[in-house]
C-alpha cells in the first residue's frame, strides 16, 4: 500500500458506496498534486467510479485544462472559493462523472500571506443537473506540506461520499 491507511480506508469506502448509487466522479487537484485520485485507483473496482483526474497545479493549467477564467485568478486568487468551484464546474463539463471535486491551496512550507497563510485550502464540490454552489475554505494545520496535504485529501474524499 502506497498511501496512508486512513486515506486508503476512506477512498475504499467512496468507491464501494458510489458504485453502489451508480455515481462517477471527477477530481480536480492542485496543492494535492493527484493524491485524490491516486487513493481512488488504490481501490480495485475505482474504474467503475472514477471518470477522470485533473492536477492543475499552475494557474495557466487551470485556465487551459478546467476554463477556469482569468479574471477569477486575478481577482480572488488560485486559492479562493471562486476558483475551486470554477475548478469543479470545470471538471465536470470535461469529464462524464456526476460529481467533481475541486482542491486548491498552499501547502507550504512558503506561499503563506496574512490573509492566506500556509494551511489554507478551499474544497468544492460540483454535482452535474445542480445549481448548488458548495465550497468552503479550510485552515488546516500548516505545520508540514504532508500534514496540508493528507488532511486536504482525506476532506475531498468525505465530499465525495453519496
């Protein structure tokens, strides 16, 4: 097993649970780098589930990959609740799944501002047919990168349960 045990437990769970509502599912990471989707596809049976993953680590590659506009990222920042649900929304028109879910952040060590400081990550989380705009941003403990990143993960895994 490549990735943490309580990472791998909750994937094994999104997996089982949206196979059985018949759900797809997309990931757009940035801060994440793939972890998402990389959990997912430790699961036997995740191809059945998982449509497809975005890493948008660059503000140009979420403007090229998801449509993410310009003026979002300039206005709100990369690291905004703007531009994660534009990340979803995103993902969702470029992909089959059902639901999306979109992670952007800064895991540090450098990167932090007053406003944003290391540990800041906003999560969205996008379902085709619906007008529901769900993002929300997250300080999490920014005492290490892996600390940001794994507890990022594991909250984009929890929206991803039916």
């Amino acid at each position: 097993m490549l990735l943490p045990e309580d990472i791998v437990a909750l994937a094994r769970k999104v997996v089982e649970q949206n196979a059985s509502a018949g759900r797809t599912l997309a990931i757009a990471e940035s801060c994440t780098g793939g972890l998402v989707a990389a959990a997912l596809t430790e699961i036997p049976g995740s191809s059945a589930v998982l449509d497809r993953g975005f890493v948008t680590y660059s503000n140009e590659s979420k403007q090229e990959l998801l449509g993410v506009r310009e003026e979002i990222i300039d206005t709100f920042g990369a690291v905004s609740a703007a531009c994660a649900w534009a990340m979803a929304q995103g993902a969702l028109v470029r992909s089959r799944a059902d639901v999306a879910v979109a992670i952007s952040g800064i895991a540090g060590p450098e990167g932090g501002t007053e406003n944003k400081p290391v540990g800041t990550v906003v999560i969205a989380r996008a379902i085709r047919g619906s007008e529901e705009h769900e993002a929300e941003e997250h300080r999490l403990d920014g005492s290490s990168r892996d600390a940001v990143r794994r507890q990022a993960a594991l909250i984009a895994l929890e929206l991803l349960l039916p």
